[in-house]
C-alpha cells in the first residue's frame, strides 16, 4: 500500500499521476483539512474536493480546483442580499457542500462523509482527512491580524508579510480513523509536492500523526515544491520563512529532514543532490514539473524507485 500525505493541487495533480501506475485501491491519500472554512453556513473542504474532482475526471481544467462545466447562479443570487463574494461557490460545488454540511449536522465524522463523497464520484483511491476534530490554519500578518488561511489565501491574495502560522487545534486533534494504522501498514510513504506549511505542516502537526510517520518502518520520500528557487504554485515562497526555512529544494529537505528518508528535486535543482545526500536523505532529479498526467506519473515511478533504493540500502 501506498500513502500519500496530501493537499492542495499539487496533490492532487501527484495522485493522478500515482494512480497511473499503482492500482488506485492501493492508494490511500491523508489530505489536509487546515484550509477548512465554513462559506453562507456550509462546510467547505478545499483540498478533499480538490483531489476527489481530479481523481473523478470533474476538476475545472484550467483552474485545476472547482468542477468542470460549473454555473454560478447560487452565488450570484447570494451577492443580490448582499452576502461576501471573496469565496465563490459554483452551484455544482454547492451541492457536495450541502450534502457535507447536512451529514456533519448530523453526528457523522468528517471522514465517514469524506468516503461517502469519494465514492459518489466513483473515485477508488481511499481518502481519510488527517483529523475529524477541528483544525484550523491561521496565518498571523506582521501588521498584527490574525487570519483563517482562506482569507489570507483568497480574499488577501496572500499579500500581506506573514510573521507566523498556526495549526490551531492541533494539540487536541486525534487522527481519523484509520490514518495511524494506514501509515504503519504501509509499503512507502510519499509526501506529495504540496506546500510544506499549509498543506503537509497541518497533517504533521499532529503528533500521533508525525510519530507515525517517524517510526514506520515504510520508506517516506517527498517530492520538493521548489523549482529553482521558485514555487510551482501557490505561496509557499511567502510562508516558508515564517518557519525558519530557505526557499529552496534544499531548504525545503532540511525541514523535513526527521522525517525524510529519499527527496526528489527537479532537473533544474541537480546541483542540490549532493547536498541533500550530505543531510542524510537519499536525493534524485527529475522532471517534476507535472503538466500532464504522464509527467506526473513518470514523477511517481521515480518517487517509488527511490523508495526501492532506501528499503534496499536498510536491508
């Protein structure tokens, strides 16, 4: 079995690739559940809906979040009363969201509705959130506000300088059924290229959870997010020095460096092999710049091999 420690669209961009060449039922995939945000009374789960609409074949193709062949008539009907347009919904989205948030009124655990939505879509890949309890991702601006990470993310576009984030929450919150077990059960750990503060940082912060992957048995390779220098996407360049860490395939490593047994890095970051091995941490390049699934699965193979070679090294 396969776990894959997830968020975002990297993610789920990772995920598409990975179930090219593993049989998805093999694939269990922890998302994180830090960038949760309840929008006109509904629960909204950003990088649960992000992986499930790209595994199901229904994402926006050029947004690569949010559903293909979307309409926004709810929404617009909501600006007429005057409601907040920062956090648009299509009517399709709405949907999964009505249906979340009745369950969830309803006692059921996040997860239990998590599979329930995974398996409408026909998706075979197993989801888990990381926690059913509550766990919000704050983001603390150097002008003094405190902000859900949607809001710094969204209606911010991340403009603001950050001074720290805060999975809060986190010291209280158990993992979800089944995330400890499928983590020590596993064959390989992969940590997808999402970012590592907002997406990985609110799975690991967890302790059960970061303890499990420190003591599986499993090899735990990870994908960088930093191409050059550069983010692919979102807005790890703007966070990361807000836990101590270079923005760099490099500086990426050494943050994750107790947790790492294998790192890959993109072509363009081949000179950082060599010192990524000096931390410890088996490292290979290659093109991780996912613009097709067969690049992303191509990034798998490479991400399984190195596994192969750190379970051969240990033996």
């Amino acid at each position: 079995m396969v776990v894959v420690l997830a968020g975002g669209v990297g993610g789920a961009r990772f995920l598409s690739g990975l179930v090219r060449i593993v049989a998805p039922a093999e694939v269990t995939a922890i998302v994180n559940v830090g960038d949760d945000v309840d929008v006109s009374g509904l629960r909204v789960c950003p990088d649960l809906d992000t992986i499930t609409y790209r595994l199901a074949g229904v994402v926006h193709p050029s947004q690569q979040w949010g559903r293909d062949h979307e309409s926004f008539v709810v929404s617009g009907e909501l600006r007429r009363f005057g409601h907040p347009d920062w956090f648009t919904l299509g009517d399709r989205d709405l949907a999964v969201h009505l249906h979340r948030t009745l369950r969830l009124r309803q006692g059921a655990p996040l997860s239990r509705v998590t599979d329930e939505i995974r398996r409408a879509f026909g998706v075979e890949v197993r989801l888990l959130p990381a926690t059913d309890d509550p766990l919000t991702t704050t983001v603390t601006t150097r002008d003094g506000r405190t902000l859900g990470f949607q809001e710094y993310w969204v209606r911010e576009r991340a403009a603001p300088e950050v001074d720290h984030v805060t999975a809060v929450g986190a010291d209280d919150a158990q993992p979800a059924p089944g995330v400890v077990e499928a983590i020590e059960d596993a064959d390989v750990v992969l940590f997808a290229p999402s970012n590592p503060v907002v997406s990985l940082g609110p799975i690991l912060a967890v302790e059960q959870i970061r303890s499990a992957v420190a003591r599986t048995r499993a090899p735990v390779v990870g994908v960088s997010p930093i191409i050059g220098g550069r983010v692919v996407l979102g807005m790890a360049d703007r966070l990361l020095p807000s836990v101590g860490a270079e923005v760099s395939a490099t500086g990426v490593a050494r943050h994750l460096a107790d947790l790492l047994d294998g790192w890959i890095v993109d072509t363009q970051d081949r000179d950082a092999v060599d010192t990524i091995r000096g931390l410890g941490i088996e490292c290979q390049a290659t093109d991780t710049m996912m613009d097709d699934p067969g690049i992303a699965g191509a990034l798998a193979s490479t991400c399984l091999d190195v596994a192969s070679r750190v379970r051969g090294a240990a033996a």
